[in-house]
C-alpha cells in the first residue's frame, strides 16, 4: 500500500457533536435559565447511575474538581500528596491549589501507572493522601493502592480525568473504589462539554461539602430559592470558590452521555485496528491492558523501544511532514519550571524514560478507517524507509 497525502490533515483528536447536542444547547437557552440549574441536576444524577456512585457533583474542571476534593478531604498546608509526574500539569498544580505539596512517585514500565512498591516507599509523617492517576484511561493497580492507603491511614483520592467508561475488577472507576473520584469534560476527553469536571463520591456528607464549596460556599443553591413559595436568604459561612457548571454545559453533556457506550466502543475498535496492525513495527511497545482492567483508549499511546531507529521526536515530524498529527506522550511534571528540583530526576527513571520514548497517534470516534490505515501506512513506509538504509530520504520527504 502506498501512503498517498490525504486530502484533509489528520488530527490527533477532535469531539464530535451532533444535532442532538445542538438541539439540547437550544432548548437551554430558549429556558432561560443558562446557569447551573436543572440540567446540571441531571447531568449529576445521569452520570452518577451512569459510573455507580451514590453522588456526582458537577464542577467547571478536572483542575477545580480535584482543587475541591482535597479542601473536602481537609488537605492543608504542609501535608504531602503522592502523585506520579507522568501526568498532566494539572494533576500537580490542583495538590498546590489546596496548599500542599506534590511528592512525585515512580511508574510501572509496563502501564505507566504509579508502581505501589514506589509509592510505598514516598510515605513520610507528612504524607496525607494519595492522588491516584489512570494514565490515559488505563486503571491503576486500585486494591493495592488501597491497601497500602489503609495501613497507613492515607486518603486516596482518583484523578479520573481520562477514564470515563474504564473499569477495574468489573466496575466502573467513578463508582467510586476510593474516597473521591475526579473527570474532565475537557475536548480532549472522551465525553465532552466544552470545559467542565464531575466529582464523585459514596460519601454523602463529603459530597454536600462539595456542592457548597463550588458556589460561594452559599448555604441555599440558586436552584431552590428559585423553586421555594417562601422567601429564602442564603447565607456564607466560609470562603467558598465559583467552580460551578452551566446548564449549557450539562446540556451537552447529557447527551454525550447517551453516547458514551457507542464512543467507547468506536474507540476500543479503532485501538484494537492499531495494535494488530502495528505490531509488524517492532521498534514500538504497543499499549497493554492488564486482564482486570478495561482501557476507554481516550488515547493511543506507543513507546519507541531504546534500540528503535528513529527518535520520538523525528517520528512526529516525519508523520506531520505526511499531514498527521500526533502529540509526544504524557508529559513529566517533575520538568517543569514550578516543579524542578535535582532530587526528582534520579528518583524518576521510568518516568523520564517513558516521557521521552513515547508518541500518542490520532483516535477520534469520526476516524474513518481510511484514515486509520493513512496513518498505519506512513508509519510502515517510514520503518521500510529506517530498514532499508534511506534514512536520508526521509528528510528530504
Ligand atoms: C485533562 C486532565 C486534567 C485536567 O482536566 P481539566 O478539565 O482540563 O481541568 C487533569 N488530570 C489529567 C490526568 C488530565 O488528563
């Protein structure tokens, strides 16, 4: 097969909308009530019995929502939050939201998820909660995390950004398996409102806590003084955050709820296409999914192996050179500015290895197939090319 330049480039995601979600941000609008109100209760009540969990507090972000689990939690200044640094920024910058601080623990090679044995080993006396990451949609090693949480009286908290539909030991993550779960609605994700996070809990005093931390700490939410006979004065009783959703957001959101079931399988499908196909490339690590685990593929992610021919960074260009756009893999946070310090670097080996070596492809739920074989034929023409000595013809594709 030959890799002939597609007539429109090749993102490395884009959401799809429908007229459904058209028709639902009309009819909101038309309501007059465009602030969190009824859709956002239903969004909440949908996506609860949705994942399992007895409580789902929509907020405006992952960032907010997991800003808002550790006040919840009672983290405060000076505790210490084991997270991985494979990770979005995000995930780091919400533990110094609250006041405490990050404390960057390893991963495992084989699922980039945060090793227990090296989170074992980051427990300090400071140390209050652990900020559990499923990378990319992969769940974490939860009943060990958990485990290892209990025996040392430490919070567990999931930053569940990707991992909507993903599931561990045959249940949703979300249901929740830890104290508080976290996702992002961000376009990135799976499902998507534009920008918007939902907090789940089983704990109904926590998630109380939660709805009057978004909205200003109001003691009567907008939505019952509207809907009382009698006249309601709220009150505030502490500093409280505007981390709320709007009504336009879970609008979409409902409906991309719908859909979710039928997205996820698109995405398991075109995730599946990969790795048969590229498993003739034996220079990549393809993505694992460890029998008890449910992977949502909110992204394709492939490592270079150390002895590949071509760096992670030449591949991108050469693949953008032939109008397809990939992303490096997840990021390290341990590199950045308001992260650096000289400790973490030899405490975090396979992070650092990860971050270099590793590449997301393009996976969205309207990739067509020919798309799909697009990409699988440039990479294939690119590993010909590596083989059979034409290196410098690449540069000059
Ligand atoms: C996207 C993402 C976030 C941030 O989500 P927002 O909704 O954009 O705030 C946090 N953590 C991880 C792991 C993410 O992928």
């Amino acid at each position: 097969m030959s890799s002939t330049m597609p007539l429109k480039a090749i993102p490395i995601a884009r959401p799809s909308f429908g007229l459904n979600e058209e028709k639902a941000v009309l009819e909101v609008l038309r309501s007059g009530w465009v602030s969190q109100g009824p859709r956002v209760a239903e969004f909440e009540r949908k996506f609860g019995e949705y994942v399992g969990a007895a409580h789902a507090v929509a907020v405006s972000s992952c960032t907010t929502a997991l800003h808002l689990a550790f006040l919840a939690a009672g983290i405060k200044p000076g505790d210490e939050v084991l997270c991985p640094s494979l990770s979005f920024m995000a995930t780091a910058n919400a533990i110094v939201h609250a006041g405490a601080s990050p404390i960057f623990v390893d991963i495992d090679l084989s699922t980039y998820n945060m090793d227990p044995a090296c989170i074992e080993r980051s427990i300090t006396p400071r140390t209050r909660a652990i900020l559990v990451v499923h990378q990319i949609g992969l769940p974490s090693p939860l009943s060990e995390i958990c485990s290892i949480a209990a025996s040392h009286g430490l919070i567990v908290i999931e930053d569940a950004a990707c991992a909507i539909g993903s599931e561990y030991k045959g249940r949703s993550i979300g249901s929740p398996h830890t104290t508080m779960a976290c996702f992002s609605f961000h376009p990135r994700k799976i499902l998507t409102t534009g920008e918007g996070g939902m907090i789940t809990t089983a704990d109904e005093k926590l998630a109380a806590r939660l709805r009057k931390l978004r909205q200003h700490s109001m003691t009567v939410s907008d939505l019952t003084r509207h809907s009382s006979s009698q006249v309601v004065t709220e009150s505030y009783d502490e500093v409280g955050y505007n981390y709320r959703m709007t009504d336009i957001q879970a609008a979409i959101g409902l409906v991309q709820l719908e859909r979710l079931d039928d997205m996820l399988a698109r995405r398991r499908q075109l995730a599946s296409r990969y790795s048969q196909r590229l498993s003739k490339i034996e220079w990549f690590v393809p993505p694992f999914e460890p029998a008890h685990c449910r992977h949502n593929f909110q992204s394709y992610m492939v490592r270079l192996k150390e002895n590949a021919p071509i760096t992670r960074d030449e591949l991108m260009q050469e693949l953008l050179n032939r109008g397809v756009s990939t992303r490096r893999g997840i990021m390290a946070i341990h590199r950045e500015l308001p992260y650096r310090h000289e400790k973490w670097d030899s405490r975090l080996p396979r992070t650092n290895e990860v971050t270099d070596a590793a590449i997301i492809l393009p996976l969205f739920y309207a990739m067509t197939e020919e798309e799909q074989d697009y990409v699988i034929d440039c990479l294939e023409q690119i590993n010909v090319q590596l083989r059979t000595g034409e290196a410098e013809k690449l540069n000059s594709f």
